[in-house]
C-alpha cells in the first residue's frame, strides 16, 4: 500500500479571508504530515502534527486565533479518531495551546471518550499541557466590531454572525492501510458560553471506519443534527468518495446545513465538498500537492 498514502486538509467553509495566509498554513501542515507517513509514520501521529500546525496557525478558528464567545473568551473543542473506532474528544477546553493532543490523550490515556469544561483543561495539566491563551489581537477586533451589533435579539440574530466557519481537519491513510481524522474548532463567533459544537461528536464532526474517515467544517447544530460525518463515511461504503460527496452535499443543501467536508476513502479516494461560499483545502495524494 506504499503508493496510496494520502493526506488532505481543511481550513474551514465560509468565506475565505486572507486566502494566501490560509495556503501558505494548510500547504505546510499538509506537507509535515505527509512527510510522517512518507517514513511510514501512522495516520495518527500524521493527522495530529498536521492539526497542531493549523492550531498554531492563526489565521484559522482552532488553537491560537480561536474566535471569541459572547463573552470575549476562548472556548474550544477538538476530536481525534481512527478506523479501529479509537476516539478521545474534549469540549469548551480553556487556556491550552493544542487541544488536539489533549483529545488524543483522552483517547490513549482514559477510557473516556469526550471530557468537557474545566475538567478537560484540569486533565491537560494533569497530562502536563502548561498554561497557554489563545487570544488574538486580530481575532479580539473581530469580536468587538462584531458585538457592537447585537445590541438586542441576540438569539434572533446570532446566525449573521456564523458565516465564516474556521475549524480545521486532517484525514489521512498510513502505509497499514489505518485511516486517521483530527478536527479542532474554536467555535462560532459570539456563541453562547459553554456552547458544544459538532466538532468533539462523534459521527457529527469526526468519524472513521474500516471504508473511510471524514472531517466536517460549518454551522456545527446542523452538522450534528445530520450527523454529516457519519453520513458520508456510511456513503463511501458502497460509493466512490466522489459520489459520496456529492450525495452528502445535496442532503445537507436540503437540510438547511451550511458545512464543508473532507473525507478519505480506503481505495485513496478524496472527496473535498462545500455548499458554502467557498472552503480553503489542500491534499497531497500520489507525491503531488493540489490546494483551493
């Protein structure tokens, strides 16, 4: 299976603002983590040193750079997962650097799959994950323009403000043939304290399988009210990726659901779909590297 290691990346769906910035991130993260499995690393370890990247990446809603909550603090979420169906997830984690790796250490380290709050952020020190703020300058404006319009009807108004979906994801296939996904999300801009979104559910935001492993970007209630994820891997059990991602896409119009996926089939096929404005990707399949 030499030749069908692959790994795609996404940088969110939306609008894609400073598209050069999100290359320039999602083409270095994408050629670490192929370079990992290249010296026949795991998907694993691919996925999340390509996530932790992106996390590190500002630009993108995950990690450093996360968007703000209601509140002007950053609450995030992240999952990882393999197609042996090992799945570790944390929710509204605080004041860490790479939520990624303390998902993988829920997964390898407790027999949880998902901790959530301050108890995930007490597991991260536990862990030896040391005190990080993700806060941005940039993203602070971001929060501060925008707030200054919700002045009354928050709850009427908050989907204006979930136009642009920055959660980031890897899949990617390893020389054994194990499919591995990560997915890391600062959330919704100006989303109520405390909010879940699709990202740390399994089947919503994350999920892998003997057939495939897709990540999923977009407006996270919808995306787990369809459990996207799960949908479109269901799909590739007895489609092509491609199809698949045209019938995941279609449901999802139907159903009112702004998101994007990238997914990974066992034959190496790739799908990269969005029924937003547009979605920022990158993959490297065969030794060669394509991006939006």
């Amino acid at each position: 299976m030499r030749n069908k290691i692959t790994l795609i990346a996404h940088g969110g769906a939306g609008g894609i603002n400073y598209p050069h910035r999100r290359r320039i991130g999602l083409k270095e993260a994408v050629r670490v983590g192929y370079e990992i499995l290249r010296q026949s690393g795991s998907s694993l370890d691919a996925v999340e040193k390509a996530a932790i990247i992106l996390e590190d990446t500002s630009i993108f809603n995950a990690g450093t750079g996360s968007y703000l909550n209601l509140a002007g603090e950053v609450e995030m979420d992240a999952s990882i997962m393999t197609s042996e169906l090992r799945f570790g997830a944390v929710g509204v984690i605080r004041d860490v650097k790479n939520p990624i790796s303390i998902a993988r250490m829920v997964m390898e380290k407790t027999d949880h799959l998902l901790l959530c709050g301050e108890n995930a952020t007490r597991f991260a020190r536990m862990m030896g994950a040391g005190y990080h703020n993700p806060k941005t300058k940039e993203k602070e404006i971001i929060w501060k323009r925008k707030k200054k319009k919700i002045l009354s009807n928050y709850f009427e108004k908050i989907f204006d403000f979930t136009n642009h979906y920055g959660t980031i994801g890897v899949v990617a296939i390893d020389k054994s043939g194990i499919i591995s996904v990560a997915t890391s999300s600062g959330g919704i801009n100006l989303r109520l304290p405390g909010r879940v979104g699709d990202t740390p559910i399994i089947g919503a935001g994350t999920y892998a399988n003997s057939t495939a492993g897709v990540s999923t970007t977009g407006h996270g209630e919808e995306i787990m009210r369809q459990i996207l994820a799960f949908r479109a891997v269901a799909l590739m059990n007895r489609m092509s990726a491609k199809q698949a991602g045209r019938n995941v896409i279609a449901h999802a119009t139907k159903s009112g659901c702004r998101c994007g996926l990238i997914g990974i089939k066992k034959d190496s096929g790739i799908l990269y779909v969005s029924n937003t404005q547009a979605m920022s990707w990158c993959y490297i399949k065969n030794g060669t590297m394509r991006s939006f």
